[in-house]
C-alpha cells in the first residue's frame, strides 16, 4: 500500500493550477494571424476562416472581408465591416476572412492626450511611449477626433486577382470632422514581416457604429491611448492551392507602404 503526504499532493495540485493559469495567460497574450499579409496583399482575397474561428483567438483586431469588400475592424468581440460604398454595418460570426489579426485586448498601460497629434506625430508619439522597439503592441485609441480619413476597397469580381497595389486607384476615401470613435490597430516588429504587416496599422470606428475604414490621415482631439504588450505570435497559414503556388520570393515591401498610405506613387 502507497501512502501520500497530502501536503505534498497539494503542492502537486497547486503547481498544476499554476501551470495551467500560466498558459492561459500566454494563450491570452498571442497574437494571432489569420492568413498571410503578403499572400494577401498580392492577391489572396478569398475567404478561407471563419470569424467564429477568428475570435477564439482574440477579441480585438482588424483585416479584410471576402474578395476585399471593404476594411475589417474587432472590437469587444464584434466584427465590423466597412464597404467601399461607405456602409459600416456588423458581421456575422458565419462569414469568412482571407486576412485578419486578432489578439485578446487588455492594457497593460493607460496615456491620455488632449494634444493636437497628425498620424506622423501620432506615431512619433506612440514610439516615446512603448519603450520595446522589437515588441508586439496592440493598442487601442478612443475619444475625439478633430478630422479622420479613411478608405475601403471595392469587392473583386474577376479572376486573376491583381495585387492590392495595382488596385489603389480604386479605392474610396472618407473624410470625417469632429467625430468620437476609436482606433484599433498594431505596431508589428520588423521581425515579423511576410506574415504581417509591420510597424504601424490602424482602421477606425466612431462611436454610432456607422463609420470605418483603414486609416489614411487623421488629426487627434482628446484621446485615450490603451497598450497591450503581446509576448508570442502564432500564423495560421492558408491551407489552399491559391497559397501552396504563390510566389513569395517577390519583395513587397513598396508595395505595402504604398497599400497602408493609399498613395499610388
């Protein structure tokens, strides 16, 4: 007959317990990609995840419809899309993503600005403040906004799907005054280019839920700035032939910076 110290038995069981609460907090603590940047930003705009999947791994995020219907922004564990046409409107769960970045949002810090702050100053200013140049940042921007500008894409319609670069000139812009909402976005180290698109990415929504879009120029009022530093990234790769046979050894990095600033040139 075996007999167990039950001081030792609890030790066991309350490492057990740590253990566990440590993992959960990792899980908790990923960011989580849906797809491939550069994939998707060469002309990989067919869905292949569903939201429903999306949001077991994160509560807050942005991305892309199917065939590039418009901008993708979570927040609270809502989906938002907003269309070319300007319509912003909630997703279900059901539908399906090409591209989208998500993590669990807590923050670990908390700024509040009243100073007026264009995006390169607001960059500028976000980089005195996360301290980790190599770090994974979310962050989430809320209060008002002396002007935004966005934009969306319209839905492709044709295949072969050009890359998102040759389609600039067909984007439409949003232009907002005054406006309360909230900027969801990342700031990705360069380590992590390819799979994700690296330093600054934001899209918007104001607070009536009727506006959005991929952030090309704004003008900050009273702000809240909220950071959640991530410590492990994990890529879900597509699992399609459009995927196996793409050819990544082309550089895309141009292309990227002309995509996330709207310009063509």
């Amino acid at each position: 007959m075996t007999f167990r110290n039950p001081c030792t038995c609890l030790l066991a069981i309350l490492c057990l317990a740590a253990f566990g609460n440590a993992s959960a907090q990792t899980k908790n603590n990923t960011l989580y990609t849906a797809g491939h940047a550069s994939a998707f930003i060469g002309g990989l705009y067919d869905a292949v995840y569903p939201y429903s999947k999306v949001k077991q791994h994160g509560d807050f995020g942005l991305g892309a419809p199917d065939k590039l219907d418009g901008e993708i922004l979570v927040l609270d564990g809502k989906i938002y899309q907003t269309q070319s046409t300007g319509r912003t409107f909630e997703v279900k769960e059901t539908e399906l993503t090409p591209f989208t970045v998500v993590n669990f949002f807590k923050a670990d810090k908390i700024v509040k600005t009243a100073i007026s702050l264009s995006k390169d100053k607001l960059y500028a200013y976000l980089d005195n403040v996360l301290s980790n140049k190599n770090g994974i940042y979310a962050i989430k921007i809320k209060g008002t906004f002396n002007s935004v500008k966005t934009r969306a894409f319209p839905p492709v319609t044709q295949k072969p799907y050009v890359p998102l670069a040759d389609m600039l000139s067909l984007q439409h812009f949003f232009q907002f005054s005054n406006i309360r909402g909230t900027l969801v976005g990342y700031r990705i180290p360069a380590y992590m280019d390819g799979p994700n698109i690296t330093g600054y990415h934001f899209h918007f929504l104001s607070d009536d839920k009727k506006a959005g879009g991929h952030i090309i120029d704004l003008a900050t009022g009273n702000i809240t700035i909220e950071i959640d530093e991530l410590d492990s990234f994990l890529v879900d790769i597509p699992q399609t032939e459009a995927f196996n046979n793409f050819d990544f050894q082309k550089d895309r990095r141009e292309e990227v910076k002309r995509v996330e600033n709207g310009k063509k040139d």
